[in-house]
C-alpha cells in the first residue's frame, strides 16, 4: 500500500508452512520495486523463507495458535527493503546459536538459517522483541544505477 513513507506491508499469520509462499511473492514484488535484480530478490527471498520457517519450526514450535509477523518497508526515494521476521516464542540468545562451519556441525542437518540469511542480508540483528518473541530484522540495497553500470 503506498503511504507518504513508500510501501508499508504487513502480515501476521498462524504458524503455517502455507504462507510461505504468499511471503515470497510480497518479497518479490516489493524486492522489484525497490530495484533488486533477479539474483538479489532470489537471495531476499531464501532469507526471508529461512527466517518464516525458523519463527515457526524453532520460535512458535510448530504451535498453530501462535502468530508470525512479518513487516517489509520499502522507503519512499530509497533503493532498500527493510524487512522484519517476528514470533511468539520464548527466544533465545543469538550468543548460542552454533558455528554451522565448525568441524563438528558441518554434518548437522540444521543450523545454517542464521548464517545464510547473515549471509545473503545486510544489517541482520537479533533479538528479544518488545512485544514478546524473538525478531531478525535485515536490510537488504539495491545498487544504485551509477555503481551498477561500473561494475564488470
């Protein structure tokens, strides 16, 4: 929905593996209309899905009468996606959460989310929401037109 400020959308749903993929189409159309390129929103949207599935497998347990919330602002003007992952779970210190590239963990079959979204994000913070729950809240910037036709 357009506002003064750009593009406000949010959703909160129960903890239902059904919505990822309305999340990733509000990904990509926000992710478009902020200027990110195919591989851009693609990694956007792998961030996104890794932090849903987190809310609701780790956060929520799979508790269906728990909520997620998930809030993207595109700033009116600016090349950049805000993006927030919100459940109501218990939390947990993000101090904990173990090294996926450490010997003993490389054969894990979970424990990578975190690092991924590190990875495909900027700006990725953790922590215990006001609300209640934990939150991820990441950023991801466009390249502008003018650095984008100087890179190789």
């Amino acid at each position: 929905m357009p506002t003064p400020l750009g593009h406000i959308v949010h959703l909160e749903f129960t903890g239902a593996f059904e919505m990822l993929d309305f999340v990733q189409v509000v990904t990509e159309h926000l992710g478009r209309g902020v200027g990110l390129d195919d591989d851009a929103r693609h990694w956007v949207s792998v961030a996104i899905r890794e932090s849903v599935i987190n809310a609701i497998k780790h956060g929520n347990r799979n508790d269906a009468s728990k909520h997620v919330f998930v809030d993207f602002e595109a700033p009116e003007g600016e090349a950049l996606l805000t993006i927030r992952v919100r459940d109501e779970g218990e939390g947990f210190d993000p101090e904990d959460v173990a090294d996926p590239l450490a010997p003993e963990n490389l054969l894990k079959s979970s424990g990578r989310g975190i690092f991924l979204i590190r990875s495909f994000m900027e700006n990725v913070q953790l922590r215990r929401a006001p609300e209640g729950g934990m939150e991820i809240r990441m950023t991801k910037r466009a390249p502008s037109a003018a650095s984008a036709s100087t890179t190789v």
